[in-house]
C-alpha cells in the first residue's frame, strides 16, 4: 500500500497567535484583578477632590449603595466574571466620592476671617512647627481670640512668634494679625489651605509681640493628651540635639522625632539638591528599618535562647515586637501623615506573619493602601501618599518579578562573600532604580526639582541610614530617658556625619539639579495609572504602561504666563529673556519660589535702573518699557498716583480697593484688592498684539473651586 505524506502544518497567522496570547495573560491575571478594587476607590476620591463645587451628601451615599447593592446582587446571581469585575469597580468608585464627602463633613471646623487689625489670642501651645522664613512657628489650641465668639473661632491656629519657641503645654498669649490658612500660590500649585482643613487648622497668626504667658482653665482630656505626647517628643528632641550638637542633632531630632526646629535651612537644600531630603520626612523608609530592625532583633535573641524556641514560635513573637516598635515610633513621630500611612503599611506586614501569611506582596498593600484612603481619602491628592505607594507598589514588583537563586551546597567562603556582596549591590541598584522611576513622575510635578546625581547619592547613604544611623536611633532614643542613649546616639551622630558629607558634595557637582515646569494638570493621574498598571499586571503585557507612566515627562508644557501677581497683590513677576523678573525680591519668596519652580523658569532680580520704586509702588520709569505696575500700599492711592500706574504700564495691580480709575486708565487692565480677594493669585498671558493689550487671566479661586476649605484672604 502506497505511503500518504500529510501537507506540512501551515504557519499560524499573526491573529492566531495574538488571539492566545492574549486569551493567556487575561487568565494570568485571575487572582489581580481584585487589585483594582483600592484604585477604583482611590479614583472615586480623586474625583471628588477635583470638583469645582461641592456636592450634596446624600445623592453620593445613594449611589454609592445603589452600586453596592448592584454588584453583590450580581455576585449572589453567578453573572459572568467581566460583569462583577466591572460592577465591583464601579462601587468602589462610588464609595471612594462617597467616603471623601463623609470625611470632608466630619472634619467641618471654623476658619478664622481675615482681621484688619491685630488681636489678642490666648491659648494652649499644642506642638512646636516647622520654623518658617519669618522665625519659629507652634501650633496653638486658642481658647479665645478678642473679636471673635467661641463658634467663630478655630480649633486650631498655627502661629509665626518672636523669639524662641514656645513649648508644648504652656499657656501663653499673643498680639497677632489673624488670616485664615494661606490660597495656593498660584493657579494649580500646593493647596495648603485644604490640607490644614482636615487638620482642623482654621487660621495663621503672626505675631507682632514677644509671647506672654497667659492663666487659663485646665483644658480638655484630649488637648492635655496631646500636649503631654508632644511635650515628650520636644523633650527627647533637644535631648538629642544637646548630645549631638545642631549640625548632626538637628537631622537626628528630625529622623526621631519629626521635629525640624533645629534644622539648618542650608543643609535642607543640600539635602534637598541631592535626592537625600526624603531622609529628613519620617515615612516608609523610617517605619521600615525600625519596625525590621526590632523584628530581626527579637528573632534572634528568641533563637540565641533554646529554652524559648523550642516553646513559641520566634517568627511570631518578633511580629509582635515589630508592631510594638512601630506604634512606639508613630508616637514619638508625632503621627504626621506620612508616618500613619506607613506604619499602616508595616502593620499589615506583621499582621500578615501573625495569620501565616506572605508579608510582602501585592495584597498586602493593597489593603494597606484600602485602609489609609478609608480612614484619610484626602490623602490621595498629597505628594506623599502618591510616591509612598507608587515607589512601595513598584519594589513589591521587582519582589515578584526578581528570580530566586538556587542556594549552593558548599562553595569556599571567599567565593560565597563575592557572590553575596554582588547579589546585594545589584538589588540595591535595582530597588532604587525602580523606586526612583516609580516616584520620578510626581517628584517632577509636584516639586519640580530633579536631583541629577540623586541615585549615586542614595546608594552611598543606603547603608549607612538602613544598619548604622536608624537603629541606632532606635535605641538611643528609648534609652536615652533613661540615661543610656549616649553611645547610640554617638554612632548615629557618626553616620550623619558622613551622609551630610556625602549630600554636600553631591550637591556639589556640576548640574546637580535641574528645574523642570509642571505639566498640565490632568497628566499625572495618567502617570499614576501607568505606574500601577506596570506594577499590577503581570506578564510583559505590563509595559505597555510605560508610555503612560512617562506622561509627566513628555507631556508638552503650556506657555509660561507674561505676568504672575501673588495672592493680594502684595508682589507679582513677570517674564522677560525666559527668566522671572521678580518686582519685589525677597517678599513673600515662598510664594516666588513656588510659581517660578512650577513654570519652569530662573529667578531674576528687577533691574534699579529703568524703574520708579517708592514706599508703596513700583513702575517703569518710562512709558511702555514693561509690562506692570504695582502697588503694594495697603491704603488705596490717590487718583493722581492712579493715574501715574496707568501712564507707565499696560497692566496694573492695586492691592488696595480702587473706587474710581481716571481717564488714562482706558484701555489699561487694573486689577485691585477686590479682584485678589475674589480670585486669589493669578496668571497673564498676553492675548493678542501689544496694542491691543488684550490677556487672559487665570486665577488661582478658578482652578480651586468653591469648596469647604477655599476661604479666601481678604485681608491683604
């Protein structure tokens, strides 16, 4: 019988290969698809903290439930996996616009108005702040403000004082002008005022006065609780600042205790050029090494006692103590927000180990980061929340994605020490790569400032800070009440030494920082999404996220504005030769700083020449030869002065309320205090040819919206 040769198989089409492979890395995702749950809950916060207006409650409950309601309907009914999947998105969302608004409600407290006139304020000093430009600043309870009544005033009032700082627990008094917390900057940039309205802050004082003592009532439980923590973490602060001097002290006292009164604002800036400033914040890093080093510590001295391993388990034991150590720290910290959503993070870790569980993985954090966004949602929109995750998210991939080397059975010691050492150094390579990549996109809009040399920088101070400065802080920090902290302490002192030498001459070097303006603000939430899908998604499916996790960076930059005028007119810049020409150098420089980073553009000083500079104003000396005149007076000018502005500038600001403009002001853009006090800060563009003097403005109350936390300073 004669052989039949069967045809040769024909080559599969590009369809019919695409079509399993991609039938393949759906089915692969099976057990990450409930991974998305906190990214739609943490969208659905995001959306309500980009509304204009604020909504009603109970329309976003009912979604919200009416969405629960659907997807677990649908679950009980077995729908199919892409229907539950979709319905579970979807109530999670609700429930996150839900859950903001709740949390928004729940932590209404006065703010302060603005006050024409300084005032007496009485009341408990809470906590010591951060020192600002003007001198040390504190954080005070009032119990009355003279002019306000007990339902106007705050809870809370962070006050600028003369002199040294106040301590936690007294009761003091103080002559101040009273404003509620500060409008952004400029249109889009650093919202402080929402961010102290879910601290209860209601206002800013500065005082004109050297702080008095004040006889008050005992205050209530909680006030005296938080002082009494407070007074401890101050006293532990200068404890460690008196051991180690203000140099090495300052940042020790800052890594401890989240107190920066002893910092020196030139080493922050070369900590900051250098890509060390995160070193400073206590955050993941810090509840890491402390929460491991007790963890790893307890461990062995359980396995070092034979009597006691063979009768616990030593892996659970030292959980314990890591969460001891942990709670321990996010006291002494302060419980800043970055330390909560970190020890948060750490908890679930151990908790983890407590049910027998892995402690690193994806679903770890993704229920750490369920829990801080149900206990805070507004911590979706801070830069610390948005870069703790991001970078944790991505070190989890590289865990996941990182192959396991098979161990040797015996090989000679020396060979063992190379292979070791090189297994590390490229793990830590790795991780700060891919951490920096994670946190790149909101570094860039947030801070726009890129530490060129920031990788070399970390890498060298990684060891120092991870096995030398954190642990030892550690233990001279709890030893140190009692007498004993002192040779911890040394050694930390020693390698704070060293990495300060190491950020100083990596700030340094040629080009170490480079400034880059902030892309539209729609783009990072693009980014954001990017950087989860490469770290959710498993298979190479995952880089096709890389583009949008980029976004930030090759977005295009809108037009730099002509002219930025600062909240209340008090100083404005324009741009000239692609720099920023600041009107009044050095008044109010934040608020400088902050526009020029976010723009993407040096500073430059006004030239003396060329311009008519008196007590209240500035103008070109001539017709037509810039762009602006400003008057910063808090009295209104006369109409003669008025008339002078609109001769010598197409634009001109009056911080003061003007009642009526002369003739030469037609055709002239005059923006005086009503205007500030209705918009805030604002950004010109030029509209048009010079002649026609046509711009379009946008002001910083524009983008922010009409929310609970939006009142403006009126008072100039």
């Amino acid at each position: 019988m004669a052989g039949v040769i069967a045809p040769a198989p024909a080559n599969p089409s590009l369809a019919e290969r695409v079509g399993p492979f991609l039938s393949e890395q759906v089915a692969d995702q099976s057990l990450r698809w409930r991974l998305s749950a906190p990214v739609a809950f943490g969208g659905g916060c995001a959306v309500y903290f980009a509304l204009k207006t604020e909504p009603p409650a109970w329309p976003l409950i009912a979604g919200a439930l009416l969405a629960a309601g659907l997807w677990l309907g649908a679950r009980r009914t077995a729908l199919a996996r892409v229907w539950t999947l979709g319905l579970m998105l979807l109530a999670c969302f609700a429930l996150g616009v839900a859950v903001a608004k709740l949390r928004t409600d729940a932590v209404t407290a006065p703010i302060a108005p603005a006050m024409a006139q300084p005032t007496v304020v009485e009341g408990w000093v809470i906590d010591v702040d951060s020192p600002g430009a003007a001198g040390p600043r504190v954080v005070i309870a009032p119990v009355r403000i003279h002019g306000l009544t007990p339902e106007e005033t705050p809870t809370r009032l962070r006050a600028t004082v003369r002199g040294a700082a106040p301590e936690p627990g007294q009761a003091v008094r103080l002559f101040a002008l009273i404003n509620p917390p500060p409008a952004p900057a400029s249109p889009g940039a650093y919202d402080f005022g929402r961010n102290a309205y879910f601290q209860s802050m209601g206002g800013v004082a500065f005082s004109l006065g050297e702080t008095r003592p004040a006889y008050l009532a005992p205050p209530p439980w909680n006030v005296r609780a938080a002082m009494a923590v407070n007074g401890l973490r101050y006293d532990l602060a200068r404890r460690i600042v008196g051991r180690l001097g203000m140099r090495t002290g300052g940042v020790a006292a800052a890594m401890t205790t989240g107190h920066e009164a002893w910092l020196d604002p030139a080493q922050v800036d070369v900590m900051r050029d250098s890509g060390l400033a995160h070193i400073l914040s206590i955050s993941g890093l810090h509840m890491a090494v402390v929460g491991g080093f007790a963890f790893f510590l307890v461990r062995l001295l359980v396995a070092a006692w034979p009597w006691l391993a063979l009768r616990v388990s030593g892996k659970k034991v030292a959980a314990w103590a890591g969460l001891g150590a942990v709670a321990t720290y996010l006291v002494i910290s302060g419980s800043p927000a970055p330390a909560e959503r970190a020890a948060i993070t750490a908890s679930i870790a151990f908790l983890a180990i407590l049910l027998d569980r892995q402690a690193i993985t994806m679903h770890a954090l993704a229920v750490a980061a369920l829990v801080v966004l149900l206990l805070r949602p507004e911590a979706i929109v801070t830069p610390g929340f948005q870069m703790s995750f991001a970078a944790t998210a991505a070190l989890v991939a590289l865990v996941e994605a990182w192959p396991v080397r098979p161990r040797e059975i015996s090989a000679p010691w020396p060979i063992l020490l190379v292979q070791r050492v090189g297994a590390w150094l490229g793990i830590a390579v790795m991780a700060s790569l891919v951490a920096g990549a994670a946190t790149g996109p909101f570094a860039l809009q947030h801070f726009n400032r890129t530490a060129m040399y920031g990788l070399g920088a970390n890498l060298a101070t990684a060891p120092l800070s991870d096995f030398i400065i954190m642990p030892a802080l550690a233990l001279g920090a709890l030893l140190e009440p009692l007498g004993l902290g002192a040779p911890f302490l040394w050694l930390a002192g020693q390698g704070i030494g060293v990495m300060l030498a190491i950020g100083e001459w990596t700030a340094g070097l040629p080009g170490a920082v480079r400034t880059v303006a902030s892309a539209p603000d729609f783009v990072l939430p693009i980014a954001f999404l990017g950087v989860l899908f490469c770290c959710l998604w498993r298979g190479p499916l995952r880089w096709l996220g890389l583009p949008f996790a980029a976004a930030v960076m090759l977005w295009p930059r809108d037009p730099t504005p002509d002219l930025w005028i600062g909240d209340g007119g008090a100083n404005a810049a324009f741009v000239e030769a692609g720099e920023a020409v600041v009107v009044r150098p050095g008044v109010r420089q934040f608020a400088v700083d902050v526009w020029s980073r976010r723009r993407g553009v040096e500073q430059a000083e006004r030239a003396t020449e060329g311009w008519a500079c008196t007590r209240f104003s500035c103008a070109p000396a001539e017709p037509g030869a810039g762009l602006l005149a400003l008057w910063w007076g808090r009295r209104a000018p006369s109409l003669e002065q008025v008339d002078a502005l609109c001769r010598s500038a197409p634009v001109v600001s009056v911080r003061a309320r003007v009642a009526a403009l002369p003739p030469s002001c037609e055709g002239r853009l005059v923006l005086d205090g009503a205007d500030y006090a209705r918009g805030g800060a604002v950004e010109l563009w030029r509209d048009g040819p010079a002649s026609a003097n046509r711009w379009r403005a946008v002001w910083a109350a524009q983008v922010r919206g009409d929310r609970p936390w939006s009142v403006s300073d009126t008072g100039g």
